[in-house]
C-alpha cells in the first residue's frame, strides 16, 4: 500500500509538469522560496529602501553646500535729458559657492527622529514578511500534501469499489444477487471517477501554486511520517499576553504612532524661528562695458528666518497631524484586540486540533472495524453489497479527514508562535523534522 503512494505521488508530480528527484522537504521548499518568491523580494527590496530614509534625514543637520555660476548678456540705453542718447553692450559673469549650516531647526530635529523611526518600522516589517513567508511556504506545502493524500484514497477507494462490482456482475451471473447490486456498485464507481478527476485536478492546482513560490520545478515532497502531539508550552493567557508584547503588527503600529508623534511635533516647530549660518564666496566678472572688470566677495553670517504668515497652511497641517496621531493610537488599539483574539483563536486551534487528530484516528480504527465485520457479514448473507459501499465509503473519509485535520493541527502552530511575534525558521524545522521519505 505504501508502496502504490509512493508511485501515486510521482505520478501526479509528472502530471504537474515537475522533474522527478530525491523527495523535496518542507525546509528545501523555503530555502527556494526565500531566493524566488517575489513577494517577498519586493518586501527585501522595500526593507533596503526605506533603511534609507535614516541617513536622507540625516543629511539635514549637515551642512548644506552648493555652487552656482551665470553668464548674462546685458544691454543698457541711456537717454539723458541733455546729451546724446548712448547704447551699452556687454557681458557679466559670475560664479560661486554658498555653505548653509543649520543652527536651530525644530524641524529638521523631528525629521531625523522620523528618519530614525521609519528604519526601525522597516525591521519589524522585514520581520513580518519573513514570518508571512514562512506560513505561505507551510500553507502551501500541506495543501499539496492534502491534495496527494485525497487522491491516493478516493483511489484506493475506486479500487475497493471495483472489486465489489466485479464481486456483484459475477454475483449477478450465478443468479445469488439481483441486478441492484451491480447497478449500485456501478453508480458508486461512476461517482468516484468523477471525484478521482477532481482531486487529480486540485493536486495538480496546489502543486502549481507551490511552484509559483518557488519558482522552479518541484520533485516529490516529503510526506508525514511522525504524527505525535506537539509540546505546546504556557497556557492560553500566556499566549495572549506573549501576543500583546511581541506581536510584529503591533510592534510595526507602535512605531507608525511615534512617527506620527514627531509629525505633530514638525509640523509645531514650523512655525518657530530657524537659525542658519550661511557663508558665500566667489566673483564677479564684466567684459565690455564702460567699467569693466572682476570683484570677488566672501561672506559669512548668521541669518535668522521667522515665519510670519503662511496663509493658514501650517496651523492646517498642526490640526491633520493631531487627527492623523489619534488614527494612529486607534491602530495600535485595534492590532492589540487583534492579537489576542489571534493568539486565542490559534491556540484553540492547536489544542483542538490535537483532541481532533486523536479522535480522527480513534474514528478510522472504528471505520475500519466496520468495514471488516461488514464485509465478513456480505461473505455470510447478512449484509448487503450496498451495505460494504456505504463502509468503505466511511473508511476512506475517515482516512482523508484525519490526514486534512493532522496538516491543520501543525499549521495552527505555526500560526499561533507568528501571532505571538516568534515564529522562525527553527518553527519551521521542528516541524520539518516529521517529513520524510
């Protein structure tokens, strides 16, 4: 049996367009992942991008340097009221260099701290495409295992229903069962042909989907092989108070509200004085005009600025930022609440899913009885064809339940250490580890 889904699983992968190879584990998976997935390329790229934003903010506390050159034609009539009138051509030059330093500037001092905070946000927020990576990868990869399992058992299924049409027609030919028999076990083959083709379908969706993170062709994937309870450490309010100090959304809208902080505390400073030390040098050149000739100047000086009157743009932009710091407090708020109705929600799902895999397996070993005592009861005459139908129908739900119920069980861990702020790549090998060949 285990060797018939072992050929299954490589057949439906040549289905899929894959190479055939040694079998993928969910940690090779990732790894590609990392190196293909555009999504999460573009959060890297995205991460480096705004890592700038620090040292752009920087940029205005130093100073500020800057050269400027003209050349001008210029040509002056003069007309006086005695006297001939007089036409006067000729060429000015000019280059030079000015150097502004910034003395007191409450703007550019909530700009750095802004610059400073938007690096930080981009940590978190690499972080939480990492973590998103991580569950897509596992999501992913337990759909194509799904997938694979519900073929391999509605053909184990049409397999078992085959001999009992087989068993009926010969059944039917000797005159010991009437023509219902075989038309029942011919409806129920029909119906799983048609959910034989369904799921070969679906397997070759989800598989495609894992492609497309991976961006590469895939071999055969490692299966389930250690289906032990996982060691689930601190109980459900632990976890939600781990939620609400490590959560990575709650992290990124904390630092969203200081940004917005510092914008009220920019947008205040605009209106205040701005000090400035401001040196010039450089020189001035005229070719053919009445006095021609070259000055040179340098200079150097303080300069203080006062806004006066701005048209009621910056008290505008004071009253947005206020409101835009209350939407942000508001966020953070909402991404607690969302913690821990996260954190409560994943727990619940690992540890129900735990007594749900239990009780799965305790399910299937009944099935199974069933099945057994059944088609014992047709060999004697008191059970009927349809009666055999309807317990291997039960026996091979049973088995694609509690395959579907074991893979939902390892991704509610997984969902709940990422709620909590924790989930890594160690998460991902611990459950790795229950793969194989």
């Amino acid at each position: 049996m285990l060797n018939h889904r072992i050929t299954l699983i490589a057949a439906s992968l040549i289905l899929a367009g894959t190479t055939i190879a040694h079998a993928s584990d969910l940690m090779e998976v990732y790894q590609a992942a990392r190196q293909q997935d555009p999504t999460y390329a573009s959060a890297k790229a995205t991460y480096e991008a705004n890592l700038e934003k620090y040292p752009q903010a920087k940029s205005v506390l130093l100073p500020q340097v800057s050269l400027a050159a003209n050349t001008t034609w210029n040509q002056v009539n003069s007309d006086p009221f005695s006297g001939s009138s007089s036409t006067s051509r000729y060429n000015s030059n000019g280059i030079g260099v000015t150097a502004k330093q910034s003395l007191y500037n409450g703007e550019n001092d909530a700009t750095v701290a802004q610059g400073r905070l938007t690096a930080d946000l981009a940590e978190v927020q690499l972080k939480a495409a990492k973590q998103e990576l991580i569950l897509r990868t596992a999501q992913a990869y337990f759909d194509a295992l799904t997938a694979q399992d519900n073929v391999f058992y509605i053909q184990q299924q049409k397999r078992a229903i085959s001999q009992q049409l087989a068993q009926a027609k010969k059944s039917f030919e000797v005159g010991t069962a009437t023509i219902t028999d075989t038309n029942e076990a011919q409806a129920r083959y029909d119906q799983t042909t048609a959910q034989e083709i369904a799921a070969q379908n679906d397997l070759n969706v989800k598989l495609e989907t894992l492609r497309q993170l991976t961006g590469g062709p895939l071999t055969p994937l490692a299966t389930l092989k250690n289906t032990a309870a996982l060691q689930l450490n601190g109980a459900n309010d632990a976890w939600q108070q781990q939620a609400q100090d490590s959560s990575l959304d709650i992290q990124a809208k904390q630092i969203l509200k200081s940004i917005s902080a510092e914008d009220i505390r920019k947008n205040k400073a605009a209106n205040y004085p701005t000090v400035d030390l401001v040196a010039n040098v450089g020189k001035n050149t005229t070719h053919g005009s009445s006095q021609p000739g070259e000055s040179r100047y340098n200079n150097i000086g303080i300069q203080l600025t006062i806004p006066l009157y701005t048209g009621g743009g910056l008290s505008s932009k004071s009253r947005e930022s206020v409101s835009r710091d209350e939407a942000a407090r508001q966020d953070v708020e909402t991404a607690r609440r969302n913690a821990i109705l996260g954190a409560n929600s994943a727990y619940l799902g690992v540890s129900s899913g735990a007594a749900q895999v239990k009780a799965l397996e305790q399910a299937l070993v009944s099935a199974d009885s069933v099945l057994k005592s059944t088609q014992l009861g047709q060999e004697v005459g008191v059970r009927t064809n349809l009666d055999v139908l309807n317990a291997q129908q039960s026996y091979y739900s049973a088995q694609k339940d509690l395959s579907a119920a074991r893979y939902a069980y390892l991704l509610s861990y997984l969902k709940l250490k990422a709620v909590a702020g924790k989930l890594d790549e160690t998460d991902l090998q611990e459950i790795n580890q229950r793969l194989g060949q």
